[in-house]
C-alpha cells in the first residue's frame, strides 16, 4: 500500500494541515502534469501520468476526513478485505431496537416517530464522531503502544459508523417511499 503521507512528505495523522496538503497537492500538479511530458519518451510519459494519477489520489484520501481515517486504519493493517468485525452487544442491541421501529414505520408510517428515529440516530453519529474526534486529537503525541490501543479503539468506531450510515440510508428510503 502506497503511504501518502510519506508520498507528500508529512508526518502520518489523523488531523493533517489542511493548507500543507493542498500546498503539496499543487507543488506535485505542477511539477507532474502530463502536459509538460508531451515531448518526452513513452516511458516517462507513463511515469508522470502514473505520478499525477498518485497525487490527486492521494489528496483526495488527505483531504477527506472520513476517507483519511479509513486510510490510517488501512495503511496500520487494522482494517483488511471481507473482514467479519464484530461489534459489541450493547450497540448491536440498540441498533437491533432501531432497526426494529424503522420496520414498523416501513408498514406504518408515521412521520412524527421517523423524525424522532432521525434525530436519535443523528444523536448516536455524532456521539461516535465525537469519540474519534477525541481520540484521533492527541494520537501523533501518543508512544506507540498507546498508539496501537488508540487505533483498536478507533476501528471500532470506524465500524459503528459504517454501521449507522447503513441505518440512516435506510431511514432515507422510508422517508421517500412515504412520499411516493
């Protein structure tokens, strides 16, 4: 995996400097663009696109909290393809009772109870962007040990919220299918 971080010469975090991503953003656009290349070998034609290809990924994943955070946990080899993460009973019991109200509502729809059900899971997002917001503040001043602890504890608000925006997708579509 490609470490943008390293790729943009910044120290790995959570809570990158907005304004020294997008600096090495433009200093690599402009030091990289295919168009400057025009004249140059097939090979290193490639290279240049195959440069700026990396650095407009790269900001778009620095400069996208939710995506960065994604990244981080990818990047430390916490987060790995069709992983069965299991989260704790307690969120799975209160979401097993929020799924259950969004399913009465689907069959009988009641716009005061799915504003309230909005609002409520609302309430539990940004609770959850809260505890990351928390933890991924001071991260980079943490030893690694503690680092490590930080990171499960992030991954499993990482999972929580993927969690909910399935949820709030679905509350979506009931409000919509109420309307139609």
């Amino acid at each position: 995996m490609i470490d943008y971080f390293g790729f943009y010469g910044l120290p790995l975090s959570f809570n990158p400097d907005p304004a020294l991503i997008k600096q090495q953003f433009y200093a690599w656009s402009k030091k990289y663009h295919p168009d400057f290349y025009i004249n140059e070998s097939a090979e290193k034609q490639a290279e240049v696109l195959e440069l700026s290809t990396l650095n407009n990924k790269a900001y778009q994943v620095l400069s996208d909290p939710q995506k960065r955070l994604h990244y981080i946990l990818e990047l430390k080899g916490l987060l790995k393809e069709g992983e069965h993460y299991v989260l704790p009973q307690s969120f799975l019991m209160e979401m097993m009772d929020v799924n259950e109200r969004l399913m009465d509502l689907q069959f009988d729809p009641d716009p005061v109870q799915l504003r309230a059900l909005k609002e409520e899971v609302a309430g539990i997002e940004k609770k959850i962007a809260d505890d990351i917001l928390k933890q991924t503040g001071s991260f980079e001043v943490l030893d690694t040990a503690a680092q490590e602890q930080v990171l499960l504890v992030i991954k499993d608000l990482y999972y929580r919220n993927k969690y909910l925006i399935r949820i709030r997708e679905s509350i979506h579509k009931a409000g919509r299918d109420k309307q139609a």
